[in-house]
C-alpha cells in the first residue's frame, strides 16, 4: 500500500474505488472516492454507490489497497 501524491499522478483505472486524502479548510481527512479517469474528477461513495463530486483538494490517494 502507497500513498501516491495527485500532483506526481492519478490513478491509471477508470471507474475505480480509492481511499483519499482530502482537505477541507484547515481540516484533512480520509474518504472513499470513485476516480473517473475520462472526466479527471473524484466523486465520495455514499453507501456504495457514487455520490457527490469532490470539490475539495484530494492530496493523496491510496495505492494497491487491494493486496492489504
């Protein structure tokens, strides 16, 4: 498992579920987020299904959570 900065590169998986690191104001925190690699944007998971757009910065995401 890797956290991989979104400034050095995002996900290559289209449709795919991670868990991000995301900072709202002076608050940081983690969330499960669907990465759409065709619109470059990160969407929360709400109850398994995707929710809302997420508007704020995403520092991080999480990588090969799977193996874990």
């Amino acid at each position: 498992m890797n956290w991989v900065k979104t400034s050095e590169r995002l996900p290559e998986a289209n449709n795919d579920f991670h868990v991000i690191s995301v900072t709202k104001g002076n608050d940081t925190f983690l969330a499960v987020a669907l990465y759409m690699k065709h619109d470059k944007k990160w969407y929360y998971l709400d109850r398994g299904v995707p929710g809302d757009e997420v508007l704020e910065r995403v520092n991080a995401w999480v990588e090969h959570i799977g193996v874990y």
